[in-house]
C-alpha cells in the first residue's frame, strides 16, 4: 500500500481567539487536492472541533491529517489533563469549559459528540495527568 | 434570495466582499453557539449571529455558509473581517435583533430547512 501524504500541524494553546487555523488549512489542501465537498467538510468540522478542544483544555497538541487511498485519517495528540470519563465527556451537553469560553460560542458539551458525528471511526485514548490522542477516520469509498 | 436581498430587507451595512452581493442564498440560521451551528446546519447559506469574534468566521468557512450577519448592531473587528475577506464570506451588520432579522428573513421566504446530518 503506498504511503499516505500527511499534512502536520502544531496546535497553539495560547489563545482561543486565532484556534482553527490548521482547520481552515486543511480545507484548503483538500479543496486543493479536488476531493468531495461533503467529505471535505466532515474533514474539516471533526478537525476543527478537535482543535478547538485541544486549545480549550489541554494547551494545545499536534494534529497529523493523513490522506491515504481509501480514507482520511485525523490524529489528534495532547499533553492535557487527560479525560476522567469518556462515556460522560462523549454525552452532548456535558462540558468542563470555562464561562469565558462559553461566552465565545464553544463549551457547551458538543465537541467531541460532533467529532464521532461527522467521523465514521473515533477512538480515544487517554490518561491522566499525561495526555489523550483522538484518532477519527472519515472513510473516502 | 440574492445577498443584495437580504442587506436590503435587514437594512444592514456591508464590512467585506461586496463583489459577493449577487450570490444566490436559499436558507439561513440564527445562532449564538458555534458548535450548534456545526452539529445541525447544513446547507445554509447565510448565519445571523450576536457573537463576535473569529470563531464565528471559521465555523462558516468549515460549513460553507457564504455570508454571516451580525445582529444588534455589532461591530466586527478587523481582524474578523480580514479572515471573512480572505474567505470570500460577505460579512455585515444590521440593528435589528436576532429574532426580528430571522422574522423578516423567513417572511420574506428565506426559510430555515435545519436538517439534523
């Protein structure tokens, strides 16, 4: 199987204000590369979701997209806190956010409901005190 | 409805991409929550919101929507309007609150159509 092309990116955490750029980058590349509109947005919601998250509560990560044949792979790695519950964490409405992010638009407990949403596979590992990785696969056949 | 339509029924000042104005819109949606609009719009093309600031702008490029309205008379600030400009997104005001600009919008047959994905 040939190599995927991977598109990587450092997440800032410093500031709410300018998360989302490697989201809005990434819809660029895809839109570059001609793939479907509508896998293209579910590409770049789950990604952007993620990264809003990423900024929220964990100062920030890594994202790796990688593009293979058959599918389109979102890797998403941090060095936060860590989730305590992720059947809690995965209920709409369930959110640990700050009212500051709140009164931004965000926090209201859909990230990660709208991640599994537009994603045909997510898998979450995660520890405490050391970090979490979220892996979403948005299949392309 | 055109764009030019719907800064016409809201009375709203243009901010960016006024070469936009003749773009078609069928649908639009009012909302203040961000990941709301990411979880339930689809096919929309206009948002009608009362926050502001630069999230608002990137939660319309990742839905495609091509014109965002702020309510209540608030001002984007540049930097808002330069991501939208760079985005091709027609940004504007109106002083009209959300409900009232939603009210006229859907009057005048531009109805919402949320669909859950």
């Amino acid at each position: 199987m040939s190599e995927p092309l991977v598109f990587h990116f450092d997440i800032d955490g410093e500031d709410f204000i300018s998360a989302g750029q490697a989201s809005i980058q990434i819809k660029k590349n895809l839109r570059r590369i001609g793939l479907d509109p509508e896998i293209i947005r579910r590409v770049s919601i789950a990604m952007y979701e993620g990264e809003i998250n990423m900024v929220i509560h964990a100062k920030g990560g890594e994202a790796d997209v990688k593009l293979y044949e058959d599918r389109i792979e979102i890797i998403l790695a941090d060095k936060g806190p860590g989730i305590k519950n992720i059947d809690e964490a995965m209920q709409e409405g369930f959110s640990t956010a700050s009212d500051t992010i709140r009164s931004l638009g965000f926090g209201a407990g859909m990230g990660l409901p709208n991640m599994k949403r537009y994603s045909d596979e997510m898998e979450i590992n995660t520890e405490i005190g050391v970090g979490t990785t979220v892996r979403m696969v948005i299949k392309l056949a | 409805m055109k764009i030019k339509d719907l800064k016409e029924l809201l009375d709203a000042e243009v901010f960016c991409c006024e070469e936009n104005l003749g773009r078609q819109i069928d649908s639009a949606c009012g909302c203040d929550l961000m990941s709301d609009v990411l979880a339930y719009v689809k096919d929309q093309g206009a948002l009608l919101t009362g926050l502001v600031n630069p999230q608002v702008v990137r939660t319309a490029v990742m839905m495609d929507l091509i014109c965002i309205v702020f309510v209540r008379s608030k001002e984007p600030t540049e930097d808002i309007v330069e991501l939208a400009r760079e985005n091709g997104i027609v940004v504007m005001n109106t002083s009209k609150r959300l409900y009232e600009a939603c009210g006229i919008l859907y009057s005048n047959g531009l109805t919402g159509k949320v669909k859950n994905s």
